[in-house]
C-alpha cells in the first residue's frame, strides 16, 4: 500500500502547493497527486495555477516523492502531444518520479478554448486516440496518427526519460476501466467500487490502483465540516453534474442546498484520526493499493502533522477486511 497525498491546487497558490509538497515529503508520504485545473470549482477556492510549471518547481524542490497529475485531460485543452512531451520531461526533471494521471475531463476546464464539449461517449473514443498518440510518441522517433477525432503530424519528442511514466487511465465506470487496461498501465478513481477495480483486472489491467479519499480534519469538528461546505461542497453534485457544468459560479448554484449533514456523509470529518483510518478501508476492500488523503479540512500543516505521526503508517498497514 502507497499512501498520497492531495495537493488542492483550486483552493491554493502555486507558491502554498510547493511548500506544502516539500512538507508532504518530509511527512513520510510515497506520493503527492494534483489536479490540472484551469477554473476552481468554487471561486470561494479562489486559484488556478498551472499544474505543468508547478511540476518542474516541485521535482527541482523534492528528492524522494512520488508526483502525479489527478488527472489531465489530454483531449481538448490540451493536445495529447503536448502531454506527451510534457510527461516525458517532468519524469525525467523528476528522476523517474512522476505518473500521468488522465481523463477525459469537466466542461469547467476543457470549454475555455471554444471548441465545444462533446458527449461523454465521444470524450471516450477521443481519450483512446490520445492514449494510443502519447504511447506512440514514446516509442521514439517521428510519428504521425489519422484519428477520427485526433491527429498527429510528423511530430517526435527528443526528451523522452530512461523509464517511462505510469499512465493511470481514470474511471468512473465499466467502460473506462477496461480503456485502463487495455491502453493505460493503471486504473485511477474516486469512489471505493470494486467493480471498477474487477472490470480492470479481467481486462487484464496489472497496475497500481488510484483512489481519492475524501476527508476533512480540523481541530474540531464543527471546524471541519464548515470548512468542507464552503469550499468542497461541489463534491457532493456527483460526476455527472460534476463533468458538465461550465463554470464555479454554475457549481456555487448547484450546491448551494448541501447542508452540514450531508458533508458528514461524504467526508471523515474532525479531529480523530481513527474516524479518517476507517473512511480509508472501503478503497483498500475494493482493491486499490494507492491511496490518496484528500483534506478538505481548514489546516494543512496540522494535518499534515497528524498524518506524520500516526495516520500514514496506519494507512499502510491496512489489508482487506474479508
């Protein structure tokens, strides 16, 4: 079992994410795992920073931690090339730290650049084209793809690393976990489903197993739980809702009816780190053996110092409960 941690980089500045990565480091975390947001979900979060440059400045800043998008969609904002390439040179700045995290994106993000947003079968078809176009940039050489929806010409990337990096395919589903299997090295999700982690093994899949866990400490529980309803209650609109809409202020509007209550089912909450071990033991009954600590909660470095002293080797030592 590998233990992450979360770095907020929609309710954080770029300045705050890397000094709180090089604490995570010295907490004793195998890992750090980040969004790639161009919006917040909420402006109340209130940041927005470039994951990319953040990256760099982390691997220059760290020795020993693991890094990881969570996730990038390289499918519209992004063209998979440009992730290819961008990949290739944070694993080597990092000395082979660093896994892609990739999925198929929100609207929140990926509409800035005036495209469109396809439906979500379409925004599947495409993440396999740009799956299938990082894996062929990584062969070496120049490269080109005719898609249906993506295209790639005569491109090579000169900086590719001695290992490659892992790429974890994010599912919320049957579909996308055997796309985890059959075109990505790993399987990333949010929910403890063992069904999303079944679907990848009979695929085939045989790689390291992502998930987020939802958690807010604080010195007291009231503390907590206010904190987490106002800056993370878009977390409880569900996926659908969460993929779909264009903008923080849409996500102010569609969470604006969660109450105090329905943050205590979503999130451990307070100050007790056994109620936050017990929120991790469904994702580790479900199969997956890289956890991420997601605090919503209102202090990092006290956090940060809980997970230090007791709750990261605890996390660890967690096995299936059957």
């Amino acid at each position: 079992m590998q233990v992450g941690y979360k770095l907020a980089t929609e309710a954080f500045g770029p300045e705050e994410v890397i000094r709180q990565t090089v604490r995570a480091e010295r907490a004793g975390f195998d890992f750090v795992e980040m969004s790639d947001h161009f919006h917040p979900w909420l402006d109340d979060q209130g940041h927005g920073a470039f994951t990319w440059s953040l990256l760099g400045a982390m691997a220059a800043r760290t020795e020993r931690i693991g890094l990881a998008t969570g996730v990038t969609c390289p499918i519209i904002r992004y063209h998979p090339a440009v992730i290819a390439q961008a990949a290739a040179t944070v694993q080597i700045l990092s000395g082979n730290r660093f896994t892609l995290g990739i999925g198929a994106g929100e609207r929140l993000n990926e509409h800035v650049v005036g495209v469109g947003w396809p439906a979500v079968h379409v925004r599947h078809k495409m993440l396999r084209e740009a799956l299938e176009i990082i894996k062929l940039l990584w062969q070496g050489g120049y490269q080109t793809y005719d898609g249906q929806y993506l295209q790639l010409e005569d491109a090579r990337v000169f900086d590719l690393p001695d290992q490659l990096p892992v790429i974890a395919v994010a599912s919320g589903g049957h579909n996308a976990s055997v796309l985890a299997a059959e075109c990505g090295d790993g399987l990333f999700a949010t929910e403890p489903r063992g069904e999303l982690v079944e679907a990848y093994r009979d695929a085939g899949g045989k790689g390291p197993r992502y998930a987020e866990v939802s958690m807010a400490w604080a010195a007291d529980e009231e503390s907590a739980v206010q904190e987490a309803l106002d800056k993370s209650r878009w977390a409880l609109s569900g996926w659908k809702v969460m993929s779909e809409l264009p903008n923080p202020v849409n996500f102010a509007a569609a969470s604006e009816t969660v109450k105090p209550e329905d943050i205590k089912q979503q999130f451990s909450v307070g100050p007790d780190p056994e109620v936050h071990l017990q929120k991790v033991q469904p994702y580790v009954d479900a199969g997956f053996d890289h956890v991420v600590l997601q605090n919503a909660g209102p202090d990092p470095d006290g956090f940060l110092e809980v997970c230090e002293r007791e709750l990261i080797d605890r996390v660890r030592g967690l096995t299936p409960s059957s």
